[in-house]
C-alpha cells in the first residue's frame, strides 16, 4: 500500500468536511493517524479511505441500541 502523508487539513479538503470532523474521528479511533513530534498529526490518504469505507451507511449507531429505535 502506497503511503501518501498529509495534514488533517489537507484531507478535510478532499473530503470536504471540517477540520474539526476529521480530529473528532482521529480522536475516535475511526481513522488512523501518525505523530510527527508534538505539534504534527498527518493521515494515509489510502487509509483514511479505507476507514472511511469500513464505516458503513445506515448501521445503528450506541444511542439508537440503547433506547431501541
């Protein structure tokens, strides 16, 4: 698999979502991300896709399990 590295704002772009939806993700654990010292986060391109991918539409979600809708 081919590595391409680039900033959360980079790939907010291609997708076309915020910044802010991208970290939350990251902070979720949905997508993978790397660490350069202590202020850099960067993504996979290939495989944010592919988490992006994973997550499929219209599965329930913690809160719809919970009260049964």
């Amino acid at each position: 698999m081919d590595l391409d590295f680039i900033s959360l704002l980079t790939a907010a772009g291609r997708l076309k979502i915020s910044v802010t939806t991208l970290r939350t993700w990251v902070r979720e654990g949905r997508v993978p991300s790397y660490r350069l010292g202590q202020r850099f986060t960067r993504v996979s391109w290939a495989e944010l896709l592919a988490a992006l991918s994973e997550d499929k539409p219209g599965t329930a979600t913690r809160s719809e399990d919970s009260d049964g809708n």
